[in-house]
C-alpha cells in the first residue's frame, strides 16, 4: 500500500469532515453570500494553481461535450455547496452527515436507473434498508431529511456528470467554477451595493475567513486527485466515511445537536446497511481478482 496516497487520501477526508467547523465562523454572512464568495476565491485559487502548473491552455482544448457536462456539473454543485452552509449555519450538521454517509448508495441508485448497471442480492439488501432508514429518520426528524436527501442526489449526479466529463479534477472545478462566477460575482456585487454585503464592512478576520473559502474548497480535492492516482480505488472507498463520520461528531458533541432514540435508530440502520453494502463489495473485488489471477 502506498503510504502517502494514504495518507493523501485521509487527509482530504479529514478536511471535508472538519468543514462544519469553518463555515460557522463566518456566519455573519448569509449562506448565499458565503456560496458566492466560495466560487469566486475558489477560482482564483485555481486558476493560479494551473497557471503555476502550466495547465491553463488545457481549458482551451476541452471539447463542447465535456464542457456541457461541467456545466450541468457546476449547477449540481452550487446547489450541494449551498444546501451544505446552510445546513451547517443552521444548526443541522448532523443531518448534512447523513447526506454524505447515504451519498454512495444514492450513486448506486443513480447508476441503476441511468446506466442500467445491474445490483447483486445484497446490494438489493443494502439499499432496501437504506430506504427504511430514511423513511425512520424522516418520523425522527417529524419531516423529510431534505437536507440530507438533496447533498446525496446532488452529489451523486455530479460524480455521474464529472465521470462522462472525464477530465482532470484541478481543470474539471475550474470550468465549473467559470460557469458560476458571472452570477456569483453579479450577486457580490448587487449585495454591496445595497450595503447588505459583510466582506469589508466586519472584521478584517472575517474578511479573510471568506476569501479562505477558495483555499478550504481547493484544498481537500487536491489531496483527494493526489490519493486517487496511488492507492486502489476500494481503499478511497472505505477512506469516504471519514468525513461524515467526523461531521456526524462534531454535530453531536460540539454542537450539542439532539439525538432522539428514533433518530439513532435510522442512522444506526444507515451504518449497517453501508457495512453490508461494502462488505459486499470488496468481496466481490476479491472473488473478480481470485478468478482472473486463476
């Protein structure tokens, strides 16, 4: 195994399960202030990252269908980056760690119905308990997870757009954060006018907290593309549930979020099904890898 995509990898979880420590400091801002400030720093970040790599010319040479998947890409992910603030700035990060815990068997789901992959018995097995989790959780919370439910579809559907994309992660979030700036930067810039805009007006900590926004996103996903180019993509696999686990812990014991008894009930019923679902899944790699090494 190689140790520093390991370590690459954990990283990257690491950091995206520790978001919901970031976004409440600048909660002086609105959710969609912070979203607009968040694409608009994540892309300079970016385009000085390719620029220093030499990569920049590569955008010029993507071809009019990936960048047609980017750009429903970039939609996707506007909506999961803002659905998430708002869920963390609300008071709900326990909820948002549900989305991302569910977010793999909602890609199974995706995959089902759009690529026509077929599920094996106990993939069935593990999504259909899923499903009673959610229906669980939804008497829990006394409504639908929304939250949760929109950060896995979103996410899922993304991955499925970036997959057809198939371009580099750095260049990938470039283009998508292109398609966003000119209504994040519109957005900005109506916000100030009004004088409702908080970068400039508070503290210059906060200030810097927003324009860090584009440093936190670029951050974990350069770790992440780093991983996934050394170890064995079941391994990234199971490195996933770092970050919701994490997220799942600071909501309850940083933030004192409640945990009613039909609530545990649901996640507890989510964990076992994701249990099962990998389980499943690297018993299958080794039954594929035993029967072509024989």
């Amino acid at each position: 195994m190689n140790r520093s995509g390991l370590a690459l990898g954990a990283a990257a979880y690491v950091m995206w399960g520790l978001f919901p420590l970031y976004w409440p400091l600048i909660d002086a801002a609105a959710p969609v202030e912070i979203l607009a400030h968040r694409i608009a720093w994540s892309l300079l970040v970016l385009v000085a990252l390719l620029a220093v790599r030499g990569r920049l010319g590569g955008l010029a040479r993507l071809s009019g269908r990936t960048l047609r998947y980017l750009a429903g890409a970039a939609v996707l992910i506007a909506v999961n980056w803002g659905t998430y603030i708002y869920g963390v700035n609300s008071g709900q990060v326990v909820e948002t760690s549900l989305g991302y815990f569910i977010g793999p068997l909602v890609t199974v789901v995706v995959a089902v119905v759009v690529l026509g992959e077929r599920l094996r018995p106990a993939q069935w097995a593990a999504l259909s308990l899923a499903v009673v989790a959610v229906v669980v959780l939804t008497v829990g919370y006394g409504r639908l997870p929304w939250i949760a439910l929109t950060l896995a579809f979103s996410f899922a559907v993304y991955g499925l757009l970036k997959k057809k994309a198939d371009t580099g992660a750095a260049e990938s979030l470039t283009v998508e954060t292109l398609v966003l700036i000119i209504p994040a930067i519109s957005y900005l810039w109506w916000l100030d006018a009004a004088g409702d805009g908080t970068f400039g007006r508070l503290s210059t900590t906060h200030s810097l907290l927003l324009a860090g926004a584009g440093v936190v996103t670029v951050l974990p996903l350069l770790a992440f593309s780093a991983a996934a180019t050394r170890i064995p993509l079941s391994t990234l696999g199971l490195l996933q549930y770092i970050g919701p686990s994490l997220q799942f812990v600071i909501g309850v014991l940083v933030y004192d979020e409640p945990m009613p008894p039909a609530r545990l009930a649901g996640f507890v019923m989510v964990w076992v099904s994701l249990a099962l679902f990998t389980a499943e899944g690297l018993r299958h790699r080794r039954a594929v890898a035993a029967m072509s090494s024989g």
